[in-house]
C-alpha cells in the first residue's frame, strides 16, 4: 500500500501575506493619518498666533489718532478648524478650537484721557479687549474686567485679572449616510459646530461670544 501525502506550501504562504497586509496596511495608514493631524494642528496653532497679533494691530491702528486713542490693544482669536480624522469612517471633518492673543501698543497716550463733561472716567481710553470667535467679535474695555476703585478723581485702577476667559466650550454634531443606487455609490456627511465662550468680565455670569458654523461633503463613487 502505497501513501501519498502533499502540502500546500505557497498557498498559506500568499494568505499569511493578504492577511498581514490588511493589518499592517491599516495601522500604517492610521499611523500616517494621525501624523497629519499633528502636523495640521501645529500649523493652524502658529498661523492663529500670527493672525491675532495681526488682527491686534489692525484693531489699534483704527484708532490711533481719535478720542478713542487706547493705551494698548489685546486681541483674543479663536477659531474652530476642520481637522482630519482617522476613525471618521463618514469623512464628516469635525471641528477643533484653536486660540491665541496678541497685545500691541500702538498709541500717543500714557494716561486715560478723562473726559470732564461726560464723566467717563477715561473709558473710551483704557485698555481695549478685543475677543474673536470665529465670524463674531465683540469689544471691551479695561473697566469691565474689576471694579473700579475711585481713589483719584479720573484715574480707573484696573487689577490684574486671571484671564480673559472663563469658560469655553465647543460641540460637534456630525451625521452622515451611504446611499447605493446602480453603478454608484454616494456618500453624504457633514457637521455643525457650536462655539461658545464666556468672557471674565465683571456683569453676572461673565459675557459671552458665540458661533456656529455648518459644514458637508457630497462623493459619489
């Protein structure tokens, strides 16, 4: 009695082969797509910094010159950017915040500018805030952040404060769906974002600036 025996050598060598492929292939790919991420993140981190200080100029050069003159001007940026994702199997590019501040002095005067017959005691002078959230911006001055303490007739002490923040927060709610009909296959997604940040002023509850921002992307395959 003769016994014949073979084995099939090349054929599990090729399906080991698909097999780690797949695996490595995905964790390469998802390696690679949160390297970009980092990558955009500290590109968009650099670019808002050089944007609020430009934003900053231009806010202190608008008024050089007028009644409205301030002693220096502090710009506060923050903008939700679409960030690549990974895990986002829907391509829905949910937003991440970014911030940042630039103070210029860009003036003539070294004190408050006290007006005498409107009694202001040097508001339209005092320090501007300027604070950014996205497509909204809103303006303050250096009296809204303390109590003012009357100790010489037209001179606003201003105390150091801890930020010009609170608290902020930023939501994304994102949906998407995949629709096949023939030869194609679309692809539908997107997200909306909602900004909010509470401003360190002295009215109750602090003051708020908001924003809220739509986004999608149609492909068809």
């Amino acid at each position: 009695m003769r016994v014949t025996r073979t084995r099939t050598i090349g054929w599990n060598r090729s399906g080991q082969a698909l097999v780690e492929l797949a695996v490595f292939g995905t964790i390469a790919l998802a390696a690679l797509g949160f390297l970009i991420r980092i990558g955009m993140q500290m590109n968009y981190d650099q670019e808002i910094r050089m944007a609020a200080f430009r934003k900053g100029l231009a806010a202190a050069a608008a008024d050089n010159g007028t009644d409205e003159d301030s002693l220096g001007t502090l710009y506060h940026y923050i903008a939700n950017r679409q960030m690549p994702n990974p895990t986002d199997g829907f391509m829905t590019m949910p937003r991440s915040r970014t911030e940042a501040s630039g103070f210029v002095e860009w003036g003539d005067r070294l004190t408050y500018a006290y007006d005498i017959n409107s009694g202001d005691a040097g508001r339209k002078t005092q320090t501007k805030y300027v604070v950014r959230s996205d497509d909204t911006e809103r303006t303050f001055r250096g009296s809204d952040f303390a109590q003012d303490i009357p100790t010489i007739p037209g001179v606003v002490v201003n105390p150091a404060f801890t930020s010009i923040t609170r608290d902020s927060t930023t939501t994304n709610t994102s949906g998407g769906s995949i629709t096949q009909g023939g030869a194609s296959t679309s692809l539908t997604s997107g997200t909306h974002t909602t900004s909010t940040t509470v401003i360190n002023t002295k009215a109750p509850g602090g003051d708020t600036v908001a924003s809220n921002l739509a986004s999608g992307s149609n492909v068809t395959w």
